[in-house]
C-alpha cells in the first residue's frame, strides 16, 4: 500500500510539473513561436532592394518568414506588426561565404574545435553535423547585419590550425539563428572544398626554428604526388557515381567517401577550390576543366593574374580580407586592395569573406576598403549579398528583396558598409532577431564600472 500510494504521488508530482512547463511554454511570448508575430511591415524607409533602383520611401510587409510585398505604394496588411523606418535604410542581409562559424570557438581550447579531420582526404565530412548553434561567435557575428554564412571545414583564415587535408569535406550554408542545425540550415552541402597542393621549396625546421631550401626537383615530385592522388579520387569517384546510377547496388561495395564525391563528379555540386598562387590558380582551373568539374576558387591572393582565364571558364573567385600583406615583397602595398575592381574590370564574379571567425564583423567594412581603391560602390555592396548567393546556388532565396524570397532583411541607420553604421533591426527567416551579443554585454558591463576615486 504504500509503495503504491509513493508511485501515485509521484505520477500525480510529475503530472503537476509538466503542466507549470507546459503553462510557461504558452503563455510566455519570448519563448512560444506561436505567439510570434508572423507579420512585420517596414514602413517609410530607404529601400536598396539590389534587384533595381532604390526606393526613396518604401514599405517592405514580412509574411511567414518570406517578403511579401515590396514598394513605394505597399499598403500595411491589418494585424501586421509595423515598424517605423524613417530615416533608416533596408538591405538584404549581408552573406559571408567562407567562415568556421560553429565549428570552432576558442583555437586554444581543443574541446571547442571541430574544424577539420584527420586524414588528406574526407569528402564525406559534412560541415553542418558539427556547427554549434550556441557558439558565442554567432550573435556577435550577426549583430554586424550578417544573417548567412557558409561553415566551410579546413578552411584556413587567422584562427585556423592543424591539419587542413587536401579534400576537407563539405560546406554547409546557415542562418545565423535557431535553437538547432536544423532550424539554421539553409543548404547543407554548397561546395565541397580541396585544398590545391602547392610547390614549396622552403619548409620550416621547428627543432632550429630556422628555414631550409629544398631543391625544385623534390618540391615537384611531392606536387605532382598529391594531384595524382586527387586524380585517381576523381577517377575512382566516377566510376562509382558509374556504378550507383547503371549496377545494381549488391554488385558493388558501398564507399561513403566516394559516394559524396558524386554530386561534383556530376556537376551538381561545386569544387571550392583553394588557391593564392597564380601558378596553383592556373594548374587548378586545368585539372577542373579535363574533369569536367565546376570550380570555384578560394583565396586567390594572384587572382588578377588569371583573370581572362577565369572570366572565359566562367569561375567564381571568393576573395580573402585585404588588409594583409603582399604574397611578394617587391609587390605594391595595395595589391590585395586594388585587385577587387581589376576582376570586376575583367567580368570575374567575386564575392568577400572573412574565411575565419574573429572577423567575420568585419565583412562590410572589408568590402569598403575595395571601394576606397576603385571597385564601385553597388559592386562591393552586392559582393557581400547577392554575388556569394549567385556563386553558391542560394539566389532564388537570398541576396535581393524580392516577393517570395526569405526574409533575411537589415535595417540599419546608413551604409552597411562603412564601420559606423549600426544595424537596428535584422530579420531572419522573417523573425525580428536579437542584437544581443557578448561584446555588446562586456561594453556595457565595463561601461558602467565605477571611476577609481
């Protein structure tokens, strides 16, 4: 009996508890979605909708998640939530197309590090199984009006160490809001990324801390290797894809890895291919063109110097933040930031990216720097929206503010290009999202300390 009357009370206990969380859930409109608004109209504000003309004094209506409407006559829709804009301007979303967003939090700390594998070569490494969504770089990363990016393994960039492979795996492209991956992703596989050998002649001796040379002759062997080693992936690759389409599956072994290089064997997805070097840029686009594979190319510090190569076989470059130094010493300071409006002279499709975390803020004002040495104005803009969103397959949902596209929407008080802008609203998949972040915590904490006496 008195087990018994023990289990009722704790049925009746447990019974209770899950209805105070079941009351909290619905009836506290931070956290229920249904007591969301699904409806939002900008109103009188400066529209750049990167598909035409701006619009002087427009309205933008936001509907479950997608533009509505768009214009300079949209009427408010009743019951929409409206914000007044005046004075403010809207843009698309700003999209960095390269990042380790949620794969890598603090470099030191490798419990928080999932940026690459071991191994040279795994295709069948998807970026979005291993993004946080509760990484801290997220927010601040968001507040800077960046509601896209793409989570690319082994992508390098200033946060980057260890080991980068030659096939790093898959990228995956994500919203910067939501409790889980599966609610952030925004296509899970956009490029799968390869690391192009490169010729080195100097190795670093850490036991001396001194560099050595090495004869050309071993530099070529040790390249010529590995691109016989990716060659022979491709080919093995092809005849897979060969064997899954015509065989029957009992007749071969099932290979994970050379299963997800099927989608680029067949062209439905790209090669994000990373290179700086002129020489690795040109050897690159050759060995993409005998296979028959869609390129785009990463980095490309040497870009220009290829640039009627890239411009005839149509391919892409994603170009790496300016403010470093020249590849060569003999080059001018201002190679790296003169080199945006030289491949947009030449019709080379470019987009900016900040390739890491730490300053993926600063995608916008990376852009700018481009403007200051000729690249103008509406190209740099559209190179950090529309363009990475053309160059990944995403352009039919994102990069302009369109009717039926997804709301990935700022509004800010002036150019999101210039470093003293602040952005006051931003809109993710068509929901007003928190500004909030950990910089922005930290600056107020310190802001209020008390003066020493």
């Amino acid at each position: 009996m008195t087990l018994a009357l023990s289990f009722h009370r704790g049925l009746a206990n447990a019974r209770s508890f899950f209805c105070i969380l079941y009351l909290l859930y619905f009836l506290n409109p931070s956290s229920a979605s249904a007591q969301s608004p699904t409806t939002y109209a900008v109103t009188h504000a400066k529209i750049f909708t990167l598909a035409g003309a701006p619009i002087e004094d427009g309205t933008l209506v936001i509907r479950d998640g997608k533009i509505a409407a768009v214009g300079a006559s949209v009427e408010v829709p009743a019951g929409a939530q409206a914000i007044d804009a005046k004075g403010l301007q809207v843009y698309p979303g700003l999209f960095d197309p390269i990042t380790q967003m949620g794969l890598r939090e603090i470099g030191a700390v490798s419990a928080t590090v999932d940026s690459s594998e071991t191994g040279g070569y795994n295709p069948d490494v998807v970026a979005a199984t291993a993004v946080s969504p509760s990484s801290e770089h997220i927010p601040v990363t968001r507040a800077a009006g960046i509601t896209e990016v793409l989570a690319v393994p082994a992508s390098g960039g200033l946060d980057f160490s260890g080991p980068a492979g030659v096939i790093g795996g898959q990228a995956s492209a994500i919203h910067l809001s939501g409790w889980t991956i599966d609610e952030m992703l925004l296509k899970k596989s956009a490029a799968m990324a390869l690391n192009w050998p490169v010729i080195e002649t100097q190795t670093f001796d850490f036991t001396t801390f001194s560099r050595k040379e090495k004869p050309y002759t071993e530099a070529k062997q040790e390249y010529d290797k590995q691109v016989n080693e990716i060659t022979d992936w491709v080919e093995r690759a092809r005849h897979y894809a060969q064997a899954m389409e015509k065989g029957s599956s009992a007749k071969y072994n099932r290979d994970l890895k050379l299963e997800a290089l099927a989608p680029v064997i067949r062209g439905e997805l790209p090669l994000l291919v990373f290179a700086d070097r002129s020489r690795e840029i040109r050897n690159a686009v050759d060995f993409c063109d005998k296979q028959n594979l869609k390129m785009i190319l990463a980095g490309g510090a040497e870009a220009y110097k290829a640039k009627d190569l890239l411009r005839s076989k149509d391919i892409s470059v994603i170009l790496r933040p300016m403010l470093m130094l020249p590849l060569d010493e003999d080059d001018p300071y201002d190679r790296l930031l003169t080199q945006p409006a030289e491949l947009a002279a030449a019709g080379v499709k470019f987009a900016f990216a900040s390739f890491d975390n730490s300053f993926a803020r600063r995608l916008g004002q990376n852009a700018a720097n481009a403007v200051a040495y000729g690249l103008p104005h509406e190209e740099a803009l559209k190179a950090v929206t529309l363009y990475p969103a053309q160059i990944f397959g995403l352009a039919n949902q994102i990069g302009t503010l369109e009717q039926g596209k997804l709301a990935n929407i700022i509004v800010t008080n002036g150019d999101p290009l210039e470093l003293t802008t602040d952005v006051k609203y931003l809109f993710i998949k068509g929901q007003l999202t928190s500004l909030d972040n950990r910089h922005l915590r930290l600056y107020e904490k310190y802001a209020k300390r008390p003066k020493a006496q």
